[in-house]
C-alpha cells in the first residue's frame, strides 16, 4: 500500500540521516543494526501517535512543508545552474519559471495567515 512505501522510504530516508550524524562521532561499524532500526521504527510510530493525538491536518503540514521543497527543489538548483559553468547550457526563461515557483513556494505559508 501507499502508507509502507512512505514509511519505508521515510525509514530509510532516516537511517541515512542518523548514520551519516554517528560517522561524525564514532564508527558506523559499531552500530547495531537491529537497534538502529527499532530505534527508527519507535521514533516514526510515536511522532505518528502524536501526530493523530493533536489532529494535525495534512495539508497544513504541506503548506508549512512547501518553504523547504521550494528552497531545495527550486531555489537551490537556480542558483547552482547559475553558478556551476557545466550547467550553463540550462540557463533560459525556464530557470527563471523555476525561481519564481520557488518563491512562491516559500510565500504560500504566509498566504495561509492572510485566509
């Protein structure tokens, strides 16, 4: 179903996050697979617990979410596009539709207080 490929995408998603953190400060060899993963599992199907606890509706999360998506899937690869010199060939009208959604993207919480 849809839930277990979010929730395994987003397990996996945080085993990188939290094992790329631990390389910093220890060996990652050292690290227990198995409570790695529980740990994970615990961390989701709390945060999911409380989630439903506060009745957080999910498309307020989105709205909220949308800063981040419009900054690292607009915004940044604008900038990279226009920095890197290999990316040159990219440069156009269509680079510049990809920041203003990004912009707006970043905007459409603060739309939100005007409703």
């Amino acid at each position: 179903t849809a839930f277990f490929g979010i929730y395994l995408g987003f397990h996996e998603a945080l085993k990188g996050i939290v094992l790329n953190v631990l390389s910093r400060i220890m060996d990652v060899k050292n690290v227990n697979p198995l409570l790695l993963t529980s740990g994970i599992c615990v961390f989701i199907v709390v945060t999911l617990v409380i989630w439903v606890s506060f009745r957080v509706s999910v498309l307020v999360f989105f709205q909220l979410g949308s800063p981040l998506y419009g900054i690292v899937a607009c915004i940044i690869p604008f900038f990279l596009i226009y920095k890197v010199a290999q990316l040159e060939k990219l440069r156009g009208l269509k680079t510049w539709l990809i920041l203003l959604y990004g912009i707006l993207l970043c905007l459409s919480p603060l739309l939100k207080l005007i409703e």
